[in-house]
C-alpha cells in the first residue's frame, strides 16, 4: 500500500497563494515593434542598454528613446504603448490576473510622446489604466489616445477613441517627492477631473492650469507621429490574431 504524504499547513498555504497570485511586477509589457536607438534603465536617468526585441519588461523599468527612436510594448490583454522619439516612460505598476479579469497599468511619462490603444474587449470586471506627467493624470477605461509631456512640463492630451479622465497630479503635501521633478505650484493646483471625449483635446498648462477641452481634426493637421500610429493600428486589427 503507498503511503500518504502530509504537507504542512503552513506549506500548503504558500502554495495555493502562489498558484492563485496574478501576473505581478516583472515582464509583463513585450516589446513588438522598435526601430531606431531605444534603450532600458532602472532610473528616469538610467544608466541605459539597448533595449532588445521582445523583451519584456515591469515595474521599476523605464525606456529611452533617441532622436530616431520608437518603441511599441503590448500588455497582456493586447492593450498597446507606442513611444515617440525623445521620450522617457517609466513603469509603476503592472496587474494582470488569469484571463485580464482584472487589469492595472500606471506608468510616467516624463518627457516625449505616447499613443495608447487600451483594449476593452477583453473581459474583465475590472481594468484601470493610469499614465502620469508632471501636470495630469490621464486615466482611460477603454479607448485611443495620445499624449504628450513637453519640457516645461505642460501636457497635452488628444483622444481618437473612447473618452478619458484627466485629474491634476497626486501630490500630497509634505510627501516624498518621486524622481519626476513635480513643480511645487502644480502639486497646489486644485481642480475637479476633466472629461475628454472622441475627437477632443486637453492642455494642461507648465504651472497646472487645465484649458477647456477643445475639438480637432486629425486629418487636418496632418501630424506624422498621429498617421503612423492609426496606420498601423489598421493593420494590426487586420491581421490574424
């Protein structure tokens, strides 16, 4: 007869929360497409490596891109970050549970250019996506947008699809300071969220000041960073998943 083997309480307790735990902190975002110089650091100043083709990446991480670099990382729910030229993004938290039946994304984007497209068909109760700059927090359930962080730390962010929510940033007085450099008048500024609809765009100014959402027309300003974002998430929709 074969014997029974007993594991400990305590043991199978850590086993069940391993087996249970969600995709957390590291490697979550592969990297699709890159083209140019693209590095990867563990600090907004790095020091830097190149970045390598599909390598993935999680919290802590942040990605460089030179004067001739762009970068697309794809979450697991198929939700896509491109980074333009001269930009500088930084991963804060990464969640994905079995089946992105719940999701969580928050990132900085210091300094540059970022187009998301966050997908909402896949399931999940729960999913929440937050990027932030030196002025905003853009937070988005589902949709397409653009967003921008230029050096004076103003913000400006344009959606395609969808809608998202734009607060001011969560400064509370007298905490830590993170590594982005806050601006002291913006962690005073108070203002309510502000909802960005299809086809509408947002500026936040360099000392905090959110303007009114205002309508634009894409195919009118003929941005080249804009048409090859849209072309290629047509061509991506098109292709065989």
């Amino acid at each position: 007869m074969m014997k029974r083997r007993w594991i400990p309480l305590a043991s199978a307790v850590l086993m069940l929360l391993i087996l249970s735990a969600p995709a957390l902190a590291q490697g979550v975002a592969r990297v699709t497409f890159q083209e140019g110089s693209t590095f990867v650091g563990d600090s907004e100043k790095g020091p830097w490596r190149p970045l390598a083709d599909g390598e993935r990446l999680g919290p802590g991480q942040f990605v460089n891109t030179a004067p001739d670099g762009i970068v697309e990382l794809t979450l697991p729910d198929r939700s896509v970050i491109r980074l333009a030229s001269e930009t500088v993004y930084g991963i804060e938290t990464a969640l994905f549970t079995k089946n992105n039946k719940r999701r969580k994304w928050s990132a900085k984007l210091i300094l540059g250019r970022m187009w998301s497209k966050i997908n909402r068909s896949v399931g999940g109760l729960r999913a929440n996506y937050d990027t932030h700059t030196p002025t905003a927090v853009v937070g988005v359930r589902g949709t397409v947008f653009n967003v921008a962080a230029s050096a004076d730390t103003s913000t400006e962010v344009s959606v395609f699809e969808g809608r998202v929510g734009v607060e001011p940033p969560l400064v509370e007085p007298g905490a830590p300071r993170t590594e982005m450099a806050w601006p002291t008048e913006v962690s005073e500024k108070k203002w309510e969220e502000v909802i960005v609809s299809k086809l509408q765009r947002l500026r936040i100014a360099a000392d905090g000041t959110p303007g009114k959402p205002q309508a634009f027309d894409p195919a009118a300003e003929k941005d080249p960073w804009v048409d090859w974002n849209r072309d290629r998430d047509a061509k991506l929709a098109a292709a065989p998943q």
